[in-house]
C-alpha cells in the first residue's frame, strides 16, 4: 500500500515526534471486527455460534475483534442478522451516545441520523434504543439508500429510511429530534489502510472541499434538533480541516451549543483549528490507530442549550380500505406478536411509528418496516416482517443447523427438500440457529423459496 505523500507529509507536520508510531500503524496489519446485534442475541452467545475466538473491543459492550479466516461477512448468521461487520472504532461513535446519555437513556427518543449509509452506526443505535421511540436514517445517494435500507432490515431495527437533502428534512420537520448523528461525508484518510481506492481519490485540497460540505451538514443538522438534545459529528478522517476546523467554525457560528466531553480517547488539538480556537476543542475525541486497534475515527458531542421545539405534523399514512383490512386483520392474527400500526406503501402494509413527522413532498425508501406486500386478493409476508421476530419466536419454521447444508442451497434461493415431520405446511420462517434468514412456502416435501432475489448469495 503506497499513500500519498502531501498526505504524509501533513501528518509529520502535525504529529511531530508521534508521526513515527503513527506512519508504522499505517503500514501495519489491520483488524477485523463486528458488533453483535443485541436485538437477537446476547454478546457472549456469539462465539460458540460463530466457533471462532472473539476479543472485545473496549469501548463497546457488543463489539469484538474477529480473525479474517473466520470470513465473519459471509457467515449465515450474517445474513440472519445475528451481528454487523463494523471498523472498531466507528463503535465509538454509538457508545459515545450511550455514554452520554446512559445506558437506556437512548430508549424512547426520537433520533434522526442525517448521512446514515451503509448502516453500521444506524443499526447501533437501533440496537440500543431497542426498537423503541423514533429512528429515522437518511442517506442522500439513492443506491446506498437502497443498502441501508436492507441492513436495517436484515438487523430488525425499525425505522423510517429516507432519500434527502438534509436541508430539505430541516425546513419540512424543524427541531423535532432529540438526538441528531452527523457522520460527516469526508476525505476518508482514516480508511486509507482498508480501502486502498480511497487514497487514490485523495487529493490535498479534498479535506477543504469536504469541510464546506460538512459546514452545511451540520448547519441542517441544528436546525433538526430540539433545544436540550444532543448533537454528535464524527467522521473518519485525520485532516483537522473537516475535524477541529468544522466543529470551531460551527462553535462561533451557533453560541447556543456547547460539547460535551468525550472521554477514553485522545483529545482533540485545539491549536490544529487556528489561532482564536475554542479550549472546548479539548472535549472532542480523536481515535488513532497508533494508539489503539482501530483505522481511526474524529468525534464531537454537542449539547444544544436553548431555541424553541418545532410543532411538527405527524405522518398520517394511507388507511387501509375495508377490504384490505379485513385481509390484514386475518394476516395479523396469524403473523403478528403484536400489534402495529400500518401504512400502505408502494404497495405493502408497512409498520408505521406514530411518531414519525410528515413525509409529504419527501422522497422516502421506507416509511418502516415492510411487514406483507398485497397480491390478488391476498397478502403474503414480507422479509422485514421475518427479521422483527425475536430468536425461537413461536411460529411455523423449518428449523435448520448451522452445519446443514441445506442452510446454504436456502442463501443461493434454491428450493428446499424437506421431511414431512420438519415443519408443517403453508409459510414457515427458515431459521438457522433460531434466527430467521427468510421466508419459504412449504408443499409436501420442498419448501418453495422466498428469499428476495437481491439477497441471494
């Protein structure tokens, strides 16, 4: 791996005696890890499922470091849902959250994250809110959209998934949003080591580029966010510009925030800011991949101390009409733990959170979690619906082991052969390990595939 040399060059002028320990990390090896999603699991039953030796990851109770042999990312409880392949330190982002607001001080919230693609710290903060209160991620490129998308799906999380400008989703909704994340679009430097085109893309004035871009960000993002809540940038680049520059700039422009402190890491260099800058730059956090095992993160928090809460309208949804609804009354009975409210949405009754504020004149990619899509005159089960249920849910499933091979002819979307005693006929969950990975359509001795076709390995 070769890195640029303006970029280096930067950097020894930046780190001083540290550049050396810091280029030796660069050319290092690097670390596999994931956080296992807590919906579905408990941290410590992973490893003997997994059978693999899992490290902890210190700053995050759910995440673990993980050999590259173990193939973690093709693994079928990946595609169950059972955990999420995330860089190590991008955890911190959603445990510093946590930390700030306590344990299950997230629970029942309403939490916004603006630039949420692929998923990694949307599906975090799913987790730890544990599907309760409001979360809407939104990605403004419509084919990583589209991802985040189906890992929030594949996790369980509930949420409402958007397509927009942050500026648009500022003037519709206001400050309606307890917690807003900003992880910033940035130059990237500190992916370098695990992403080798980034560094070909790197250029010396992209951190300035991007820093403008960000400064709009999170310009929308205080208008987003309701006086008291809690507002948290980060991003994964080195370059002071988008990191101290971008959190000064946003200090003198918006003296009603304040950060809060960050603790564990390394401080933020207020001097990397320029002459005038704010002692508070201390309070940010800077994670170094020479100073702990990680590629390397930047992290504000700032606590917004006075404006007013926006009176938002709140979506309404499309009813259902009387003969859809009796349709989804009888599908409810058999296919629901719970009740939910719904929406009709491109076509399928989708879970809709009472709290979501309006999605007039936005452009969405879901409204929530997509629970049965409406054929003629019936409605078959959606593959949302499949990830919500909790792990051994009682309901009609083919059971599979994790060494069954038919488990990976279900992943390739191939039919099932199946004895008559292994699971009763109609739908059924097909679960690995207690986790659904879909849906299949039993009839006497195969089990016909559901799983979506994207989905398919």
């Amino acid at each position: 791996m070769t890195y640029p040399e303006p970029f280096l060059e930067r950097m020894r002028q930046l780190l001083g005696p540290e550049f050396a320990d810091f280029e030796r990390a660069l050319y290092g090896p690097r670390v596999n890890s994931l956080r296992v999603n807590t919906l579905k699991l408990e941290p410590s039953a992973l490893e003997p499922l997994l059978q693999t030796p899992l490290r902890p990851v210190p700053w995050c109770d759910a995440g673990f470091y993980v050999s590259y042999e173990a193939r973690a990312g093709s693994h079928p409880l990946h595609a169950a849902g059972a955990y999420y392949v995330q860089e190590a330190s991008a955890m911190a982002v959603g445990a510093g959250i946590a930390g700030i607001l306590g344990r299950d001080g997230l629970k029942n919230l309403k939490v916004l994250d603006l630039c949420a693609a692929p998923g990694g710290k949307s599906t975090h903060l799913g987790q730890l809110m544990n599907n309760t209160g409001l979360l809407v991620s939104n990605e403004i490129v419509t084919p990583r959209a589209k991802i985040l998308a189906e890992n929030l799906e594949r996790l369980g999380i509930r949420a409402t998934v958007m397509n927009e400008d942050p500026g648009r989703l500022s003037r519709a909704w206001g400050a309606y949003f307890d917690v807003v994340l900003v992880d910033a679009p940035c130059s990237g430097e500190g992916m370098f080591r695990k992403n080798s085109e980034a560094a070909l893309e790197w250029s010396l004035d992209l951190p300035a580029t991007c820093a403008r871009r960000q400064d709009d960000i999170l310009e929308a993002a205080s208008n987003l966010l309701k006086p008291g809540g809690l507002l948290m940038y980060s991003t994964c680049t080195f370059a002071p510009d988008e990191n101290e520059g971008v959190v000064s700039e946003f200090l003198e422009q918006h003296p009603e925030f304040e950060l809060f402190e960050l603790s564990g890491f390394a401080p933020g260099r207020p001097e990397w800011a320029g002459q005038g800058s704010s002692a508070q730059l201390t309070r940010t956090a800077r994670l170094w991949p020479h100073l702990l095992e990680g590629e390397g993160h930047f992290m504000a928090a700032f606590q917004k101390l006075e404006g007013e809460e926006s009176e938002t309208r709140l979506e309404r949804g499309v009813s259902l009409d009387k003969p859809l609804q009796k349709l989804w009354t009888e599908f409810a009975q058999t296919y629901l733990l719970e009740e939910e409210a719904v929406t009709l949405f491109k076509g399928e009754i989708q879970a809709l959170n009472p709290l979501t504020p309006s999605l007039e004149r936005l452009k969405v990619i879901r409204a929530g979690v997509p629970l049965a899509e409406l054929k003629t005159s019936r409605l078959e089960p959606q593959h949302g619906l499949s990830h919500l249920y909790p792990r051994d849910a009682n309901l009609p499933a083919l059971n599979l082991a994790l060494d069954d091979p038919r488990v990976a002819v279900y992943l390739r979307g191939e039919s099932l052969e199946v004895e008559s005693s292994e699971a009763p006929e109609g739908w059924i969950l097909v679960r690995v390990a207690g986790l659904a990975l879909g849906w299949g359509k039993k009839v006497r001795g195969t089990v016909k595939n559901h799983l979506s076709k994207h989905l398919r390995s």
